[in-house]
C-alpha cells in the first residue's frame, strides 16, 4: 500500500442539522496521517451524518471539512472511502464483478489487485458467484474490501465491524493498522473497541432542537 505521509482531516466549526434539528454543532478536530479517530455515541447523536458531511455526501449547516496536503482544487471526496450500513453491494454481480466495477470508478492507482484482497478477506471461494448468495456477514467482507482495491488515503468508516464474527473483526483491525501505518487516516464511527492502539476518541452527543 503506498504512503500517504504529510495528510491532516482538518474540521473546523462543523455543524450539522435536519430542519430546526441540530445534530452536532461547533465540533473541531484534526486527524494527521498515520492516526485515527475514532467517533462514538448514542444512536441519534449524528455519526453516520458526520461521516456523509465529512465525505461531501451533505453540505453542512456551518463550518467546513477540509484535506490538507492534497491539491487546493482537488475535493475532499475524491481521497476518501465512506463505507456504510448499506455497503452499496450490487447483488446480480459477482463478488469480483462488485470489486471490478468500484476498481473501476474509484481508480486503482497503486492499490491491490482484486486477487489479492479477494484473498486477504477470505472471499476467493466467493469470488465467480453472484453477491446475492452471501450471507450479511460476508456482504460486508466484501464492501470493506473496495478500500484495498482503490486507493484513497482517508477511510470514513461507518460501524465497520457490524455483522462480523471475531475473526473477520480482527481483519478489519489488521487492515486498519496496515492502512495507518502507511500514512493513511481514518475516521471510525464503532461502539465497539476495535483493539487499535493509539486511536484519538470523540464523543458525540445527542442536541436539542434549536433555531439559528
């Protein structure tokens, strides 16, 4: 995996809101390469909403999300993975097809080959049949494993463990390591300790309605 040294997430006054419903406010925070940040709460304090923001997927309220070190008219969107619940699997391809297509439309650059991740998350018994076959579990191996066939320095991941025994759980981790350690970033929405040694910890909290 190639280095991505020298990066910072920087979030600055970032707020977020439904109507007159005031998801987080004012939250600041600086995530270097090599680190991680990992975001907890309680359902409804608005993590899965603070990584979409951070990815571009919604503009915020206030404030801004910003990549240093990459170029200034390049957007946040284009150096970042944002896995969710959802996983974003087509079922009527093949896992390798599901792997091709996100190879295809995120670019590959220096990333692993398709074989190889197939391989690093157990799926190449998987890999000519059809995602529909898979269990939850299994479908989620295989949309963390777009982040090894792509690459992007930043990871947003949403409760990437969920649906996961300990053994895929203690993949994910590995990955995770791997990608920090080689200068990468990420930002991990978990209610769970993933066993990452080092991991800046923010809490989120659940806001009341409020107008302004």
């Amino acid at each position: 995996m190639p280095s991505t040294p020298g990066l910072r997430l920087v979030v600055e006054d970032l707020s977020q809101r439904y109507g007159d419903h005031v998801l987080f406010s004012g939250l600041q925070f600086v995530v270097a390469s090599g680190t991680a940040m990992v975001v907890t709460g309680d359902n409804g304090s608005g993590k899965s909403t603070l990584l979409r923001t951070i990815a571009g997927l919604m503009p915020p309220a206030r404030g801004q999300a910003r990549l240093e070190g990459v170029a200034e008219d390049s957007p946040l969107s284009e150096h970042c993975h944002l896995v969710g619940p959802l996983n974003a699997i087509k079922p009527e391809l093949t896992v390798r097809e599901n792997l091709s297509a996100w190879r295809d439309v995120l670019g590959a650059s220096d990333a692993e080959s398709i074989d190889d991740a197939l391989e690093r998350f157990g799926l190449e018994r998987f890999a000519d049949m059809r995602a529909e076959v898979l269990s939850t579990g299994w479908r989620r191996r295989l949309a963390l494993t777009r982040v090894l066939v792509a690459e992007r320095p930043l990871w947003l991941l949403d409760e990437p463990t969920a649906a996961l025994d300990l053994t895929s759980s203690r993949m994910v981790a590995d990955m995770i390591r791997d990608h920090l350690s080689a200068g990468g970033l990420a930002v991990i929405a978990t209610h769970l300790d993933l066993g990452i040694d080092g991991v800046q910890q923010f809490e989120l909290k659940p806001m009341t309605a409020a107008s302004g």
